[in-house]
C-alpha cells in the first residue's frame, strides 16, 4: 500500500482506488472484459473523490485534537472487505429478481427525513430502506454500501454532540451534517453502477460484493 499521513476518510478513498486497482484485471478476465468500463469509472470517481476526502479530514482533526472523534470512526478500513474470489459463496439469484433502486426518490425520501426529524429520523429511514435490500443478497452492493455509510453518520452523530457537550468544546454537529448531505448527491450515480454491475453479478461474479466492507450502525467510540 503506498504510504498515506492523511486522515480516516482520504485513507478509506487510497485504499478503495488499490484495492480495484489490483482486481481489476481479476474481474476483466471473468468477465471477458465486461467488468473493465465500470471499474474504470469506479477508479476515476475515487480520485475525483480524494481531494474532497483530504479536506473533510483536515477540517474533522480540529475537532479530533478536542477528542471528538468525527470523521476519524465513520469511515471504516478496506482491509475489513471480503478476500477476493471468483465465485459468490451462494447461489447468486438471477438477474429477473434485480429490481433498480429509484436513486432520485431515495434522495429525497432520507432528505425530507433529515429536515424533518434530524439524524433519529434519518437514521430509522435509511435503516427501513437497508433492510428492504438485504435481498436479493448478489445485488444492489453500492447502494447498500452508501446507506450503510449514512446510517454509521446519522447513528454517531449524536454521541459525537453529547461528547462535546461533556468536554466543553465546539460541537461538531455542523461536520456531521455535510458527512451526511454529502453523501446524498452519490445515491442516484450508486443506483446506475448497481444497474451496471447485475449483469455481471448474474454470471457468478461477486464483482462489488466482495469489494467494499460492511460498516457497523455504530459502535462505543466513547467511554461510558
């Protein structure tokens, strides 16, 4: 892994780019070279994405250096994603049981809830809307991927605010929101790469499946 100082989320973004870097070729020769366009795609979003993800960290380690741990325990490392193989685990269901994701209409179905009700509200929208995907289990990774990274958000967020209350420094509830906004724009171009990406997983191939890491609704990142 080339050498990497930066924060929690640039890291996940460097880690992401090698790892579909290095299974690229993997995936190309499965797929009689299908894979490659999207994973391509895939690539060039991450390193679009990495300018951003710098500057997110260098803004979440003011709060980091108060003990306020935002940015720095949402975002979870690559190496938590399943080993590569050329095969599902399962039987991967046919591609007649993929139905696409409305990208635009679950943007604004977690938009209106975070208005509406702040992070509780969101986090029990996104959380229906994770479950409602659990299957079929071969399909629609991206879109699972990034509600599992606003869910982690919205979840944490909260405690991040009750730690800066008990230490008396600067909530960081403005951070936790742009975490969460900004990851909103991503559900409709998510959809399109699940739609993409089903007719490779049809034939067998765990392309995405095996490729991001499941992220935890939350964890105690702080002592109680």
């Amino acid at each position: 892994m080339m050498k990497w100082g930066g924060g929690a989320f640039a890291l996940h973004i460097v880690e992401a780019i090698e790892m579909n870097t290095e299974r690229m070729p993997l995936y190309a020769r499965l797929s009689d070279g299908a894979s490659l366009p999207l994973s391509r795609r895939l690539i060039r979003y991450e390193k679009l994405t990495l300018p951003f993800a710098a500057l997110t960290d260098w803004v979440g380690k003011g709060f980091q250096r108060n003990g306020i741990k935002v940015v720095e325990s949402e975002f979870v490392p690559m190496s938590l994603a399943p080993k590569f193989s050329e095969r599902f685990p399962f039987e991967p269901e046919p591609l007649s049981a993929f139905r696409p994701v409305d990208g635009r209409a679950l943007t604004r179905l977690i938009g209106q809830a975070k208005k509406r009700g702040g992070f509780a509200e969101a986090s029990h929208v996104i959380a229906e809307e994770l479950h409602r995907l659990e299957r079929p289990r071969a399909y629609h990774c991206m879109i699972r991927h990034l509600l599992e990274s606003m869910l982690r958000i919205a979840n944490l967020a909260p405690l991040h605010a009750e730690r800066a209350r008990e230490l008396g420094v600067r909530s960081p509830r403005l951070l936790c929101d742009y975490l969460l906004w900004s990851h909103l724009p991503l559900l409709s171009q998510g959809a399109r790469i699940d739609v993409e990406a089903s007719k490779i997983q049809a034939r067998g191939i765990p392309f995405l499946w095996q490729d991001l890491p499941p992220i935890a609704p939350t964890e105690a990142i702080y002592p109680v």
